[in-house]
C-alpha cells in the first residue's frame, strides 16, 4: 500500500462565531475550499468559562451542507424552526444534513451529573463541528438529522491499544473483524474517527487512493509517517491525494487526534456565511428566499439512533 505524504500542515485561529461563541477555527474558508474537498470548515468550540460560550449559535439559516456536531463534555441544546428539538449531551454525534434549508440554533450548556442525589454542573464545553460540502444533485433534498447517542458510537481498541471511536468509517478490530461506524448513507464518502494513541505507539489507516484525508491534533502531538516533525495539538495535518495508507506514530506521550476523509466532490462553490451553492445566482435566490419567508421547503426527517 502507498502512503499518502503530508501536503500540508496548518494552524487554525481563534475568533468569534454566533452571538461571540469563542472558538478555535481550525480551517474554514473560500481560500481553502479546493485543497479540504469536500470539508468546508472544522470549529473547535467550547470553554471552561460559561461566559465565553452561553450566548450560543442563535437563529441562523443553513443549505446545500451537512454539519455535524460531536460534543466531548457538556451538552448543546438545539431546534429549528419546524419544531425539532433535543440535547446532545458527551459523546452524542448529530449528522445534520441542510439540504434544501433548516433555520435552528445550537446553546452549549455546562454538562449536569447526580453526586450523591444533588445535581452537579460542570461549566466546561468542549466539542466539534465540521461541515462537509453536499454535490450539485443533493443540495436541495430533503433535510435530515441523524441523532446519535453516545452509545450507539462504535468505541474499540486494538492490538497495539489504540482506542478507535468510529462515528463514520471502519476499521478491523481484534475479536470483533470489520467494525462500522453508524453513519454509512452519505451522499458524500465521509469518513469521521476520533483516535487516541499510547506513548511509543504506531496508527494505520486505510484511505481510499483519490481522497482528501486530514488529521486535526486534539492533545498531545505525532509524527505524520516515519520521517518530519512533530505536530502539535491545535494543528492540522493534510495529506495529498496520492496514495492510499496514512500512517502517524507517538513518543513519550499519548495523543489524540479526529481523522477525516472524503471523496472531493470537484464542482464550483459559491459560498456566503452559512450558506453554499454551485452558483452565484443559486446563492443569491437563497437569500431572497429568506428575505420572504420561503427559504424552508420540506419537513426534515429525523433519526434518532440509541
């Protein structure tokens, strides 16, 4: 198997988002769009500090994008405009697909436990959302949430001790064989794993040959193949194209880093906020239509996955 080398290595940026979210910007930008194909944006968001982060994502529109929101510890109260509703607690993925439109808003929460019959709060937040581009034939189908519990989220460990949480993806685990993530009907080849590494150790991971494949450090740092420097968390590793095997390795220290990879979608983007399109004139009838009140045209279908 050919691996794939690294192409490039990225740091992100802080900013603010929504009502003045504090987050860390891994990447997310028109500048980038044809090197993370079909990634558009990876957000790092969350906070020890309720002030930096209880404003939340109010009211805001969104299609022809998936976005997906996987939450480490706290929770995210969410709803749109069509009266769905729920609370992604840790570990929870949702798998949202805009589609032809969904106006909804996103309120991180500090994360509530029972010690010894009281409720507890922890005021930390910490968790993800990337987007990944929908091609020119879905990006007005019809909306859909995939909603996963935290249990429903294959966890496995393999030979060497690396712990593998499989949100979408597969991997060949011991006494288990092929082991799949739940989310497996895209009309995009995702492919979303959240991976932590022993101190001293190695991680393989089969890529196919064609795809954009990206590694985000979330602790801790590694070395992208047998040879270079290390990277660091907040650091984004983006391999080429070429080539079908990704390989890192640990020193001293155990880390932890979210794989993703996808098949490029190779069609023009016409982006604006939380909105994408092909075309300019497609983005611009997006915004007329939420200037009166027609941007919703279906009822998003739900499933909710325990």
């Amino acid at each position: 198997m050919v691996r794939k080398t690294v192409e490039a290595i990225i740091k992100g940026t802080w900013t603010r988002d929504g009502a003045g979210v504090k987050l860390y910007r891994v990447f997310g930008s028109p500048e980038l769009v044809d090197l993370m194909d079909p990634f558009l944006l990876l957000d790092h968001f969350g906070s020890r500090y309720p002030h930096e982060y209880l404003m939340g994502f109010p009211w805001h529109p969104h299609r022809g994008i998936e976005t997906v929101t996987y939450l480490l510890k706290g929770e995210v109260h969410h709803r749109d405009s069509t009266g769905v509703k729920g609370v992604l607690g840790e570990g929870d993925v949702q798998w949202m697909t805009a589609g032809s439109g969904i106006f909804h808003e996103e309120m991180p929460k500090p994360g509530r436990r029972m010690v010894n019959g009281s409720v507890i709060e922890d005021p930390e937040v910490s968790g993800f959302q990337l987007w990944v581009n929908l091609p020119r034939v879905s990006k007005m189908s019809r909306p859909k949430y995939r909603n996963l519990s935290r249990n429903s989220v294959p966890r496995v460990i393999l030979d060497n001790g690396v712990k593998v949480t499989l949100i979408s993806g597969r991997v060949k685990a011991p006494g288990y064989g092929i082991v799949e993530g739940p989310i497996n009907d895209l009309a995009t080849p995702v492919n979303y794993i959240d991976v932590l590494i022993p101190e001293e150790s190695t991680f393989s991971y089969e890529v196919k040959d064609g795809y954009t494949a990206l590694i985000y450090v979330i602790n801790g740092s590694l070395i992208p193949g047998n040879e270079g420097n290390p990277v660091a968390s907040g650091q984004l590793v983006v391999y080429s194209r070429d080539g079908g095997e990704i390989n890192v390795r640990t020193m001293d220290k155990p880390a932890r880093f979210l794989l993703l990879a996808g098949r490029p979608i190779n069609e023009p983007v016409a982006w604006y906020g939380p909105i994408v399109m092909n075309t300019w004139d497609e983005l611009e009838e997006a915004f007329t239509e939420l200037r009166a009140g027609t941007f919703i045209k279906h009822e998003p279908e739900v499933n909710d996955i325990d």
